[in-house]
C-alpha cells in the first residue's frame, strides 16, 4: 500500500513521532502508570507539562518576559470576539484587515465589541493578494490581521506597520517562522495546524493589555482569569496540550522555527516551479503573496476535478480538495508534511499531466 499524505487544511498532518509519543501517553503515560486522559490537571507531572509546554512556546518563538502564554479552549474563533471584548473600552476603535474568510469572520465577531474600521480587503479579487498599501485611523488601538489565510492560500510575507499595535490570527502558520513578537499586542492560533490537535487555542498576550477592558465578563472568557489561574480557571484540554509540548519538542530537536522556515521554502518552491511549469495547472494567487503552508491550484483550461483527486488518492495523496468556497485543489504542506510527500504530489502532477 502507498504511504498516506495528508494534505489536509487542518485537522492536519502532525509528525510521526509525536503520534506515536501521544499513543503511549494514552495508554501509560511517562511511567506514571496511568493514561494521560485519566490525570488530574493539578497533579504534579501534569503540572510540569504544562509549565514545560510555555516554556517551549517562548523558546520556540523568543517570547519578550512581559508577555503572558494562555491555552485556552474555543478554538481561534472564540478568540475573533474575546480580543476585542477583552482589549477595547467602549466604542475605541480598531483597524481590520480584510484577507479572506478568516478575517471575515474575525471582523463580524469584533463589531459587536468596538469601533471597528476594515481598512483594505482583496474581497473583489477573490482575496487572491495581500493589499499592501491602505490608512490606518489614527485613534487606532490595534490593527488585526490573518498572518496565513488558509482558504486562500496568501500570507503576510511582511507584517505591516500598526499605528498602534498588531494583532495575529496565526492559526495556520505559527511555529513556520520566526517572528518578530515585540511588533504584537495579540498572537493566538488553533493548534489544529501546525501544533497538534483541536481543543486548545494557543494566545500570546501582552500583560499589560490584560484586564484592560472595563466591561463585567464572564469569567470563562476574562483573560486577567486565565493569566491568573496560568491556564487552570477551569480544566484546561491535558491531552491536547500534551500533543502541542510532543511537537515543540520535535520542532526544537529539528533547528527550531528558522530551521523550520528554511524547510517550508524549499518545500513550496518544489510545489509552486510545478504548478508554473506545468501547463495542465496554474496558480490563483499573486506570486509575492503566495502562502508556505496552504498552496491552491487550478486547472489551466477547466477539466474533472474529481478525476485529478481521485488519480491522486489512488497514490497516498489525500485531502486535496480546495476549500468548497474557491473549488480547485489546495495542498497544505504544515511544518509536518514531510518533503517527500511534496515530491510524490510533484510527480503524480506531473504523470497526470502527460
Ligand atoms: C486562519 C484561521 N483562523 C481561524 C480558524 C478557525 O479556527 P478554529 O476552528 O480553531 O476556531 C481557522 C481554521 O481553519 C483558520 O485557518
């Protein structure tokens, strides 16, 4: 049998090895004689993991100490209303990016929270390009933006000035490069991408944008409590986070982000000289924009999709169907897809084509 490539979006591919690691938490994990998913939240081993998973995080990405790192549930999507809710008073007002449905979505949530000013969009142009040139208001607190549009497939390959601050949707691409954190007020990411499973939400805050807020929330949706309790107000997801600490461990042992980065541009290169070359397939998207993680083609004159997908699926290339909002096809090449199986889809574009 073929080996199995998973292209897929997100739930997405993780690294073999931690697979394997989250396994055997299951069923004995670290000798403690129990499943991971019978422990206490407060016991001691898991409290170190846990403790052990933050410090891993501000390795990975250089966190500055005046910084706060929150697992959180609700997925990026809870984070779309608890920024905004958390970090504007009364009717302040923050600049939105329009980058696609991510962003969308981001923005719908926070104008139930604030003034909120969408300062570009590549809406009319099916958000096949990041808008580079736009104003920002000048009473700005923070300027929101989707670091990756996983739909899409583009990505701020720089981040943009903000008059106040930058905030990042880095759902699909945390962890792919290293980032400069000083220039954010708000990083959070569902770690269904590049960290592990879905059930945590990984937000790196500011602290001092924490109980900033002077509206009465909920508890559950307070970041001054979350920061408090470090990440236990409630039970936090142990095992989720146990598989996010599992593939920091790898991403370290691998070089770390830039080590990572150099590996995702070699990787997309591979995939995108394919998609240019090829005359069967093009790309939608503007080239200085084009995303490392998610890579949607076309096909140049139309044709069966479906045949394409399955000719693919019939060699261990799955889940490469493009998002039902663009159509096409759509290869997301995470931190885990290995170089390799970019090199099976290269050749099976290439095959088909003849
Ligand atoms: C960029 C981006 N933001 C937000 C989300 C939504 O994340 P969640 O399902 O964790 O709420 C996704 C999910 O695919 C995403 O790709």
């Amino acid at each position: 049998m073929n080996k199995i490539y998973n292209f897929g979006a997100g739930p997405a591919v993780l690294p073999e090895q931690v697979l394997k690691q989250a396994s055997e938490a299951v069923m004995n994990y670290n000798g403690h004689g129990m499943s991971i998913l019978e422990m206490s939240h407060r016991s001691i081993p898991i409290v170190e993991m846990i403790t052990e998973t933050s410090q891993l995080v501000s390795d990975a990405l250089n966190v500055p100490d005046n910084y706060k790192i929150l697992f959180l549930q609700g997925g990026a999507s809870l984070q779309f209303a608890m920024i905004p809710m958390n970090i504007l008073r009364g009717n302040e007002v923050a600049d939105y990016t329009d980058t696609g449905g991510w962003s969308a979505k981001a923005i719908k949530e926070a104008k139930r929270y604030g003034n909120i000013d969408v300062v570009c969009s590549s809406k009319e142009t099916v958000y096949n390009h990041i808008p580079k040139v736009f104003d920002q208001s000048d009473t700005q607190q923070y300027l929101h933006i989707t670091s990756n549009n996983t739909i899409y497939g583009t990505q701020w390959h720089e981040f943009p000035n903000a008059n106040g601050f930058l905030v990042a949707d880095m759902s699909s691409d945390i962890f792919s490069r290293p980032v400069n954190v000083n220039k954010f007020g708000v990083i959070y990411a569902g770690a269904q991408k590049n960290m592990g499973p879905a059930g945590v939400t990984l937000v790196i805050i500011r602290e001092d944008l924490i109980g900033r807020t002077e509206r009465d929330l909920p508890s559950m949706l307070d970041f001054a409590i979350h920061a408090d309790k470090d990440s236990m107000f409630n039970t936090p997801p142990v095992f989720a986070i146990y598989v996010v600490n599992r593939t920091l461990h790898w991403l370290k042992e691998l070089g770390g982000v830039n080590a990572m980065h150099k590996k995702n541009k070699i990787k997309a290169k591979l995939l995108y000289d394919e998609i240019e070359q090829n005359p069967m397939f093009k790309s939608p998207i503007a080239e200085e924009d084009r995303s490392l993680m998610n890579v949607p083609f076309i096909f140049t004159d139309g044709g069966d999709e479906q045949h394409f997908l399955d000719y693919c699926a019939q060699r261990g290339l799955i889940t490469l169907k493009g998002h039902r909002s663009v159509g096409g096809f759509r290869a997301s090449i995470y931190n885990a897809m290995p170089k390799a199986g970019v090199e099976v889809l290269v050749e099976a574009m290439r095959n088909y084509s003849k």
